[in-house]
C-alpha cells in the first residue's frame, strides 16, 4: 500500500484576497456617475414595466379589485406558479369583469378567478371601443371609408406608413419576447393574448395613423392645425390608456411604443411621399411591390414560441401592395389627373345629397369586402391545400406551433391572396363601381 505524504507548508506572509467587487470593476470602467445613473434608468424602466402600476391605472379609472390571498410572482410580474385550475363561474353582476384566459411563459392556457368589479361604466366603454380603433375591423372600415369619401392620395401614403409601422412593431415583439402584465393584473380582454407586450402595436398605429394624416393634411387643406393635433392627441391618448386599463399592456410597453414610432415617423414621412410618386409613374412597381413584400415576409424574424404577429403583418402588407397597384393601374390608364389648382384646398363639406351617396357608398363597399374576404379567403384556402396535397380540415384543426411550417405557410398564403385583393378592390375595382352608378366621390380620380 502506498500512502500519502503530507507536507505543511508555512507561508511566512498573509495572502491577501483577489476577488474584485464586480460593482467596482463596472464603475472603473463605466465611470462611478455613469453606472449610477444607468442603476437608477434599469430601477425606472423596471417600474414602468411592474404590473402593479398597471393595477394602480385600473383603479383611477373605476375598476375595484378583490381582497384575495397573495400569490408568489416572479420578477416582471409573470406568475410562475403551476397551472391555474378553472375556476370562473358565470355570473349575473353586470358590473363583474368577466374571467379571460391569459398566456403565462411556459404559453400554457389558464383562467383567472372574478378578481375585480367594474364600478365606473363610462371609461369601461370608452376605453373598451378606444381599444378597437387599432384592430382589424376599424383597419377593414376606416382605410375603405377614407378612399371611397376623403382622400385617395393621403391614404396610399397613410397605409404605407401603417403597414411599415406595423411591421416594424410586430417584429420587435417577437425579437424582445417581454411578456405581458401578470399577476396581480386582471385582463378584461383575451385578443392578441398570445402576443408579446413591448412594443405595444396599438400605441404606435395611434400615432401612425392619426399623426400621419395630419401630416399629409395640412399643406393639402385649409383647416386649423391646432384642431387636427388635438384630434390626434385625444385618438392617441384613448388607445393608449385603453390597453393599460384592459391589462393588456404595462406602461412601459405603451411608452415602447410610442418611443418607436416617434423615432420611424421622421424618415418615414418623407420616404413614404417620395415612395408614392414613384410606385404611380413606374413601369415594373407592382412587381416590385410584390417581391419585396414577400420578402419582408420571408424574412420576418421567429419568436421562441408560436405568435399570430407574422400573419397580421402578412395582412398588413398585402393590404398596402393591393391598394398601391390598384392606384397604379388608375396612374397608368390616365384616370388620375394633376389637379389644375395648387394646394391648400378649401374643405368641402358634404350637402345632404352628397350625404346620401356617402352613406350608400360605404353600405355597398364595406358589403363588397366582407365578399371578397369570404370568396378570396375560401378560393386561396383550397387551392394551397390542393398544391400540398392536403385536407383543408386536417390543416385547419392542427396545433399552431413553429414546427407546423405547412399550417404557417397556408396561413401566410390565403392571408395574402385575401388582403391583396381588398386593398386592390379598394382603391380601383370598387370607386370604378361606384362611377358606374352614378355615386362616385367628386374629383376621386385627380388625386396624386
């Protein structure tokens, strides 16, 4: 057996420790003040971004929470408790917020208990229509309504700047991956749940949309600047507030937002203007247009986990290159004339004849969309199906995750071919229709 030598070694001087503070290595290189001061710009934004701040806002505005007992949340106030039994029951109280599915970070699907009362019915409904003035239904009624009675080349630039803004906005969400407000939020609304938070969309198409128009407005029409930035202002500020009252988003999202946006609108604006004249007199801008939307599309960035963001941003797209070839082929065959008068024009409000054809113009074309969404959705839906040799049910009923590329790619497919042809029919075959009828917009063709 062999054993061991043990030798002590007496070491006549004290060894001091190496270990250095990584707090002071930071403030050696960064500078004392300068780490002080990003400290206390983390501690900040970490506030903002606390859901209590968001329970805070919800009280102000009349919603009154529950004593319940505490429950352990993590840092940024995602729950990482296990998943929440259902136990919402229904309930006859008006006034009760009523129970909501939420997504917490595993994306396991849980229900929240009855945990707050509505006592303040006046901002529940603002904000509750305020929310839906950056959803899809408002995108499917406002940008028709404004072709077919305002304004034609103000909208080609405003849907241009929406569809990039929304772009932009999309992916950074699914590049950050913050979540949304956790517990003790109680969400008063489920859509775009499976969403990331920041940046919030919705704050930065309130900017984009409202601010955008100004911006075209006001060297093209006589009317009180003062007024249309008011205007923007309350539009901005009711969608806004709107997601923080729903729970939808915390404070630091909407300021994300519209951080964002501010920053994009400087040189999209002027880009965006020049873009227009130039997709009207080239000869190849359609399929320019459509290749480089697709690509947009194809390079779209991938999230850890399964998001509806890449198909809104599909529809956001097809929706903006349909209406740009549709006002390319009016360009093309003459239909659009320079108008003989230089701007600003007077603001000419309708009489109750021109009424009369607003109202019957909108009735027929929003009708003539819904259409052409079912025809297109049902057409394109059946035809990729049939080229992959797919079930429309089988792909239909699949589970929504990344790994499922063929659901993804009928998805992004049918959602183009759709909102292509909306945004075409939108700008030429409807206004065409209406001229036929005798109920076009007045100087709809002179618009460039």
């Amino acid at each position: 057996m062999i054993e061991t030598l043990s030798v002590d070694f007496q070491i006549p001087f004290p060894i001091q420790s190496t270990a250095f503070p990584l707090e002071d290595l930071r403030a050696i290189i960064c500078g004392e003040d300068v780490w002080l001061e990003m400290g206390a710009v983390r501690e900040f934004l970490e506030s903002l971004k606390s859901p209590h701040l968001v329970v805070k806002v919800q009280e102000f505005f009349g919603i009154v929470y529950k004593d319940e007992p505490q429950t352990p949340a993590s840092s940024n106030g995602v729950t990482k408790s296990p998943r929440r039994r259902r136990t919402a029951e229904k309930s006859t109280d008006k006034e009760t917020a009523r129970s909501h599915e939420s997504k917490d970070d595993d994306s396991s699907a849980a229900e929240e208990e009855l945990r707050c009362r509505i006592t303040n019915r006046f901002w529940y409904y603002l904000f509750v229509v305020g929310t839906e003035l950056g959803d899809e239904i408002f995108y499917a009624s406002f940008i028709p309504f404004w072709f077919w009675n305002i304004d034609g080349a103000v909208g080609r630039r405003m849907v241009m700047v929406w569809a990039l803004v929304m772009y932009v906005g999309q992916g950074l969400k699914d590049v950050i991956r913050c979540p949304r407000p956790g517990h003790p939020v109680q969400k008063l609304q489920t859509k775009w749940a499976l969403e990331y938070g920041l940046p919030s969309t919705h704050a930065m198409v309130s900017v984009a949309i409202p601010f955008s128009v100004l911006i075209y407005t006001l060297d093209r029409y006589q009317y009180s600047a003062c007024a249309g930035i008011a205007v923007a202002l309350v539009w901005s500020s009711v969608i806004c507030l709107s997601r923080i009252y729903l729970g939808m988003h915390s404070v630091l999202d909407i300021a994300a937002g519209l951080f964002f946006t501010g920053i994009l609108l400087f040189p999209l604006i002027p880009l965006v203007d020049w873009a227009d004249q130039h997709i009207l007199s080239q000869r190849f801008s359609p399929a320019l247009l459509t290749v480089v939307s697709i690509l947009l599309i194809a390079v779209y960035p991938s999230a850890d986990r399964w998001t509806p963001t890449r198909g809104d941003t599909t529809l956001c797209l097809a929706v903006c290159v349909g209406i740009h070839v549709g006002a390319w082929i009016n360009y093309q065959a003459g239909d659009m004339k320079v108008p003989a008068a230089a701007p600003p024009y007077p603001v000419i409000w309708p009489s109750h004849g021109l009424l009369g054809q607003i109202l019957l113009r909108t009735v027929l074309g929003l009708c003539a969309i819904v259409a052409t969404r079912a025809i297109a959705k049902s057409v394109s839906y059946a035809f990729i199906c049939a080229v992959l040799g797919k079930s429309r049910d089988q792909i239909r009923h699949s589970a929504d995750t990344l790994e499922n590329r063929t659901k993804i790619f009928v998805d992004l497919f049918y959602k183009y071919f759709t909102y292509f042809w909306i945004g075409f029919n939108t700008q030429y075959l409807l206004p065409n229709f209406f001229k036929l009828l005798g109920i076009g917009r007045p100087d709809f063709y002179t618009e460039i």
